[in-house]
C-alpha cells in the first residue's frame, strides 16, 4: 500500500511537470506568434512563406502599378471655380489632379530596390529623382532668328545644357549647326510664323521627343531666356510616370472655342473650353502624358488638330492635353512670357523663375530690369540676366563677377 501510493505520488508529480512544460512551450509560442504579428505591422512583411510578397497583395513588380508606391507629399486642397486644385507645399504652384499613368515604362524599376534578388519594400518611397539629363530642350526658331536670337541663346542659357537643348527650324544652317554640335533640326514646315508653320514644328518637336529615352520634354521659343538649374529643380517636384501638363496661361480664364466642322450634326457649333500653356512662356509634359497623346498627336495628326480647331501651336496642345485626354494644366507662376511685363519681376527674385522673354511694343523694350551690360549693348537684357545669374561666364564683364 506504501509502494502503491508512492508511485502514484510520482505520477502526479510528473504530470504536474509535464503541465508546467506545456505552459510554458505555449507561453512561447504566443510570445513567437506577437513578435512576428508586430514585425510584419512595422516593417510591412506579408504572412507569405517565402517573405516576399508586398503588403499590395503582389509579389510581382510589375503587376503593382505607380499609384501604388508613388509617397504623396504634403499637399493642402483648395476648390477654385468649383474645380479641384492643389496647392504644392514645395513650390507653392497651384496643381489640379492628374491622371496616373496606366501602363508599365523602364521608369518603373526605380520604385524598387532589389538587394540580392529579393524586393525590399518601404512604406513611403520616392518619386525618381530628376537629373537634367532627363530632359529634352525643345526650342522653335525660324531661319530669320538665327542670327539674332539664337546667336543670344547659344551665348548664354544654352551654354548650361548642350546635350539636352534642340533647335527647330525649317532651313539648314551649317553655322549654327556646328555652334550647336549637331543639334540643329530642319523640320522642312513652312517659314514664318502663322498656324501651320507653328503647328507643324510642334509636332515635330513632339515626335521627336517620342523617339528619345527622355523623361521630360520642356518647349521653349527662341525669344525665352531659360534658367536650367530652376527648371531641373521644378521637374524634380513631379514625377514622369504621371501625367504632368506645366505652363502657365497668357489668358485671365479657359479660352472658348465652338466646334464647327464635326461629323456629328449633334456636335456642330459645341462650344469647348480649355486652358492652355502658352508657347511664349515655355510648357513641360510628362513621358507619361507623351505617350497618352500617342494616338492623338503622332504621325502628322497634331498638325491636323491644328487645321480642326483653327488655332496655333499651343492652343492646340491644352486643345488634345485639356480637352480631348482631360489632363488639367499644372499652373507654375515661374514661367514667363513677353506678354507680361517683365519689369515686375523682381531680381532679387531671379534664381526662383524658370523663363524669361522680351519684346519691343510700342518703340519700347519689355524687359527685365536688371543691371550689368548698357542698353546699346544688350537692349534685351539676355546678357545682363545670365550674367546677374552666372557671373563667372567669360561673356560677363568683370564688374558683373561680384560672387
């Protein structure tokens, strides 16, 4: 009986230990399961065995579209007219939504970081980073310019982006096709500067860009000063996997047009309004945004447009951006065209504006007003500006290198 009730002693003894042993094994398994349940919440590693699936619910890259990944900056919203805009927090430019791009480019990858074969996935990462050599320079210039303007651009701004500038013409120059290294591009469009010939160097231009790997395409007229460094800084802003229409208007509200030769009766005399960048200020769009004009604007149709609607170069352009494919123009106050008076812009205020102009109205010159060069000299005040921008240039008198 003694024997007896010592083994059975033991035996709840050992059960007793086989307990303690089974909570405790649970105990650490819970403490196993939290610990992988708060990993995966803060570094965003999805219950997949194999650890690489995105938290999106792919572990393909190519299936997770830019939305997706894109970080979204700090934006405040105001409705202006009843429409939608956003204010930037960087730039304080007005910006109305855009549409994201819907289909796979090579800018894609930059959203993902492959470290030994495997993705490693933020929670908020960045647009790509833009570097001038993401940039087409576009310039429009007829053959009687050259001489006057281009000889000025050349001097000056163009000295800041030899690779990425083009000058678009409708004659050969083999002067300035050797100052400019080959970039030089007879369009063969008609001289002068009326809607056709307008029209038809635009597309030119476009197409042009399309036949490129760049990632953003700036056009500019060959009576703009363009300030490079401001420009790669405020392309920097936006990404060129969505769709971006930047300008700024000459107009105080969206131009009204009436479509009048439809094939629809129903269409005839619609009235359509749109904004427009105007070319006299410079304008950039997206690769993105390129290629949804793809169908719209290649192969000659741009200049078609043209010919439909009736209006030139820049009006047709918010006319298939605004309009047909319903991107909104992204307002930028830096752009500036002659048809403001250039005396307001202020010099301290000078290495904040992307674009300059001038022109002569009225016996008198519309200008900047900025010291340096005397009016005999440089009436236009191109010289004065670069040199007031970049000093240390060998056109700049030494008077003017005060940095």
């Amino acid at each position: 009986m003694r024997c007896l009730k010592k083994k059975m002693s033991q035996v709840f003894s050992l059960t007793q230990r086989y307990k303690r042993t089974l909570q405790a094994m649970a105990a650490g398994v819970f403490l196993i399961y939290m610990t992988l349940v708060l990993y995966q919440n803060v570094y965003g590693y999805s219950s997949g065995s194999n650890g690489q699936e995105l938290q999106y619910g792919t572990a393909d890259p190519a299936a997770v579209e830019p939305e997706n990944v894109i970080a979204k900056r700090d934006n405040s919203v105001n409705s202006v007219n009843g429409n939608s805009h956003v204010i930037n927090s960087v730039s304080g430019a007005v910006q109305r939504p855009s549409s994201p791009a819907s289909y796979p480019t090579r800018f894609d990858k930059a959203y993902y970081d492959y470290q030994n074969g495997q993705l490693s996935v933020t929670g908020t990462p960045k647009p790509p980073t833009t570097e001038l050599d993401d940039l087409l320079i576009s310039v429009k210039t007829t053959k009687g310019y050259h001489d006057t303007r281009l000889e000025m651009i050349i001097k000056t701004w163009y000295q800041l982006a030899k690779e990425q500038t083009w000058f678009f013409t409708d004659t050969n120059d083999q002067h300035y096709q050797k100052l400019t290294n080959g970039h030089m591009v007879n369009t063969n469009c008609s001289q002068g500067h009326f809607r056709k010939a307008l029209c038809c160097k635009m597309g030119k231009e476009y197409e042009f860009f399309l036949d490129s790997a760049k990632r953003w395409w700036c056009h500019f007229d060959d009576d703009n000063y363009v300030n490079v460094p401001r420009l790669v800084r405020l392309l920097d802003e936006y990404s060129p996997t969505q769709d971006w229409y930047l300008g700024k208007p000459s107009i105080s509200s969206p131009l009204e047009i009436f479509l009048d030769n439809t094939k629809s009766s129903a269409e005839v005399n619609k009235k359509v309004t749109f904004w427009f960048a105007t070319g006299g200020a410079g304008f950039c769009i997206s690769r993105a945004l390129a290629l949804k004009m793809l169908p719209i604007a290649s192969s000659g149709k741009f200049m078609a447009i043209g010919d439909k609607i009736r209006f030139p170069d820049d009006v047709t352009m918010g006319f298939i951006i605004e309009h047909i494919l319903n991107v909104p123009l992204t307002v930028v106050d830096a752009f500036h065209s002659h048809l403001e008076p250039m005396e307001f812009i202020r010099p301290e205020t000078f290495h904040d504006q992307v674009s300059f102009s001038y022109a002569r109205m009225k016996n008198e010159w519309n200008v900047v007003k900025v010291d340096g060069f005397d009016l005999k000299t440089d009436p236009k005040r191109i010289y004065s500006l670069h040199c007031h921008l970049y000093p240390f240039f060998s056109i700049c008198p030494k008077t003017i290198k005060r940095r």
